[in-house]
C-alpha cells in the first residue's frame, strides 16, 4: 500500500501471537503502529512472564498456518534456522474409545514451541518500518472523546515507576489475551458491558520436556505426534507426545472436569504409565526429563458479547484471547487469532476502498461469526465430561444432539478406518472447513444409519421433526457462516 494511503496511528495492546499478527495487518493500513506490553521482551527464544501458558504444546492448524505464511511469508523456514522438526512423512498415532488410526503425516509442517513461534513473528515485524514495540508498559486505561464515544489513546506506565504517560492513537486494539481489562475499562467508561458466555470446564493440563540424546535421534525421525484421547465416560487423560526444536520431546497430560493431571514428577510418570497404550511410555523410558512437569489451569472459558453492546466506541477494536478463549487439546486458539487478523485485513481494505459508517461494529460481527464455530465445537466436546457446565446468555442450539452426533461420527470413521472421514472430523475441528460439512442431512443418515445407538437416534429425530427432518435441519443443529471459510480454498 501506498505510504499516501495509509491512515494516522494504531496502537496494539499485547504483544503475543494475537498481537504480533494483527500488527503485521495494521502496518499495511496505518503510518505507524505501536505495540505496547508489559513484558520485557527476551533478546532470544524464551518464555514470558505474561504468557504463562506459554511453556505448553502450542500449534497452528492448517488454517493458521496458511494464514501467517501470507503475512509472514517463509516464517517456518526461521522456524528451522532454530532447530525446528519437520513432520513430513512422520508417524501419526491417533487412539480413541473405538480404535486408532496410523499412518503417515503427509504434509510439511514445522513444529515448535511458542518461544521460538514468538520470537520469529516478532523478529519479522520489528523489521516492518511501521512498527515501534514498547515493552515493560502497563497500560492503565484508555483515552477518549468528551463525550467518551471515541477512544483516542491509551494511558500507559513503565513498570516500577509511577509516572503515566498518554499515549494518542487513531485504533486501539486489545490483544492482552486473558487479562484482558477491557470490561473494567468500558464499564468505567459508563458502557453497559454484558456478561460473557461462560464454560465452565475445569481443565487442567500438565506438561514435561525431555531432551532426546544423540543416540535416539531415530525417534524423532520416526514419530511426529502420539495421541491418546481421553475417554469421558471413564474420565481417563488425554496424553499426546510430541517433538519441538532443538531435539526435544513433549508430553502433555490433559483433563476437563476439575480432576487435574499431576505436576509432581512421579506421579506424572504414572498417569502417563496409566494410559490405555503404553508406546509413549516405552519412549519415555528412553528420554532424558529436562525438569519436573508444570502445570496450567483454566477455571472456565469465555466468551465476550461485546458486538451486542448498544453502544460502541469508535477506535476500539479487540481481538484473540482477550475476546474468546478455547479448550487448548484442538489446537485452536492461535489458528482463530489469526482468522480474526484475516477479517480485520478484509474489513481495513473495504474501508479504505469506501467510507464504511459503524466500522468497528462491523468488524467485532465479522469476528464473532469467526469465532462461532470454534466456541461450538468446544462445547459440544467438553460438555461430554462429568462437572463441565455452560452458562451463557442463550442456550447453545443443538448441543445436545451435536454431542451425540460428533461421537458417533468418530465412532463410525474409526470402526470403519475411513481415513476420508476421519480427516474430515479434524479438518472440520481445526478449522479448515465448516463444520456444515460433518453436520448435514445426508451426512447424518449415513452416520446415524451406521449404529443402533445412531438409528436411534434418527428415531427420535423423526418423532420431533417427521418423517422430512431433513427439511427441518436448519432448526436441529446451528447454521454457520459460509464466509468463515471462504478464504480457506
């Protein structure tokens, strides 16, 4: 874009993934873009003290990896400058409550931590002559108009020191992530905030690094990722084994419903020794612990309603975890932030094709059509856990039934070892397609025709809707936004 064209300055809070790849679509639509955080930023890959869940297995999806290869172009080939594996033609284990798949990763993605993912995505838009990053800034509240319907700015303080600072700005946008004070700031502001929608999971997930010695490197050359899913009905972990750069390995632990997997090195080594195949184990053996297991917990996910608000000011965007957070075990979170840039990008170039009245209204719609189907499918998977509760402020339509289904699709794909199924239940998980292409009438009698417990399903099915339920399908399950996916093909 033409420097002429560009508009004054944005204003980035959180200098994370969310941060990081919205800075990189506001450097093509502002004169200058300043990313403020709390952290200091490390002078390598390293774990930040704002990030607490940093340290833990990290992905993007096949989405998001599409996405930040646009804006970043080359990004994974940084990726491997830092000791990053490839899975191309790696072993794959999936095991569920009806059996497993394995085969072959047929594609060429890189695995890393977040450090090093953090680290190449900053690298890259510190070199963007747009961007200017703050670190070690707390920002306090926001600036705005005097009748307080525009945010104007930002006032921030070093820490450790007590003077503020105003900061002025044309955009603000909030990608503090999970301590997001957004609420508190628009509430002080005399805006009506709504309450989020809340899951409540109580998950907890626990995770160990080990380094691979020289003389097993043939295991990372074999594997790239072991998944063993936990099973609700018995309520066992979640483990997945995986590698990251640098030679080293992963074990995640992982459980909705308030029993947390442990961090005491023993007991790990046991709840992994538990799980219902003993290959992870078997590997884990051979491995070297590079220190004791730590853990994360989630009381509950939420989601803001924020483009409910009957009013909204202008300037002010959010987006990432300080909007939506999700159950990490799909991966799904940085994929979602970077759809969420992606539709901040289509709606910054509609506007500056043409003056476009309530922007900042159109684009948290945008997102929130972005975010609908991830936060269903969340809900449709952990709901199925003992002491998972949602509270939200309209039921979820067709969760219920959407459960069931989504079972009994896996149990059909893995039963029948249907690789074009089973990837079908995972694109559609992580994003890449819509859901609508698991959750349609045609799908849904052949799934549903499979089982007696589908059959009878499809029975009740009749008696609400009739004979022609597939007429009614629109009322059975959500209807999703088609341009969610648009970009995806």
């Amino acid at each position: 874009m033409n420097n002429a064209s560009r508009e004054g300055k944005a204003i980035v809070i959180g200098g994370s993934i969310a941060g990081l790849l919205t800075a990189r679509v506001l450097s093509d639509y502002y004169e200058e873009v300043l990313i403020i955080d709390k952290d200091h930023f490390p002078d390598r890959p390293a774990d930040r003290a704002g990030t607490p869940h940093g340290f833990h297995p990290h992905r993007f999806t096949m989405r998001g990896k599409q996405i930040t290869e646009r804006l970043f172009p080359g990004y994974e080939n940084d990726l491997l400058a830092l000791g990053a594996p490839t899975s191309l033609n790696k072993t794959v284990l999936n095991l569920n409550a009806y059996g497993s798949f394995t085969g072959p990763y047929q594609r060429n993605d890189i695995k890393f931590s977040r450090a090093a993912l953090e680290w190449v995505l900053r690298q890259r838009v510190k070199r963007l002559p747009q961007v200017r990053l703050l670190s070690n800034h707390d920002v306090i509240e926001l600036i705005t108009d005097s009748g307080r319907s525009a945010v104007t700015g930002v006032q921030v303080r070093e820490r450790g020191k007590t003077e503020r600072q105003a900061i002025a700005g044309d955009m603000v946008v909030d990608t503090s992530g999970r301590h997001s004070r957004l609420p508190q700031w628009l509430e002080s502001l005399g805006y009506d905030v709504p309450d989020p929608d809340l899951l409540k999971v109580n998950l907890g997930y626990s995770t160990r690094r080990y380094k691979v010695p020289s003389e097993l490197r043939h295991v990372a050359d074999t594997w790239d990722v072991i998944n063993i899913a936990g099973r609700p009905g018995s309520g066992t972990y979640t483990g997945v084994f995986s590698f990251i750069e640098n030679h080293v390995a992963e074990m995640l632990l992982y459980r909705p419903g308030g029993h947390y997997p442990p961090t005491d090195a023993e007991a790990f080594e046991q709840a992994v020794a538990s799980l219902p195949n003993p290959v992870i184990t078997d590997i884990l053996r051979q491995l070297e612990p590079l220190g004791p297991p730590r853990g994360f917990r989630v009381p509950e996910l939420y989601r803001h309603r924020y483009e409910r608000m009957p009013q909204w000011p202008s300037g002010l965007l959010v987006l990432g975890d300080a909007l939506c957070i999700y159950d990490p075990i799909f991966g799904q979170g940085m994929t979602v932030a970077a759809m969420e840039a992606e539709v901040l990008e289509s709606c910054l170039s509609e506007r500056n094709r043409a003056s476009t009245d309530g922007f900042e209204r159109l684009v948290l719609q945008k997102i929130q059509e972005t975010i609908e189907p991830a936060w269903w499918l969340n809900c449709a998977n952990d709901l199925q856990w003992t002491g998972v509760q949602y509270a939200g402020s309209e039921p979820l339509k067709g969760i219920t039934f959407g459960q069931q289904y989504m079972d009994l699709y896996l149990k059909h794909a893995t039963v029948t070892q249907s690789w074009e199924l089973y990837g079908l239940y995972w694109a559609v998980n992580t994003l890449s397609v819509s859901p609508e292409r698991i959750l349609n009438p045609q799908m849904a009698s052949t799934v549903l025709g499979a089982t007696d417990e589908g059959r009878a399903l499809l029975a009740e099915l009749t008696r609400q809707y009739g004979s022609s339920w597939e007429d009614a399908w629109d009322r059975i399950v959500p209807q999703f936004s088609a341009a969610v996916y648009a970009s995806a093909h």
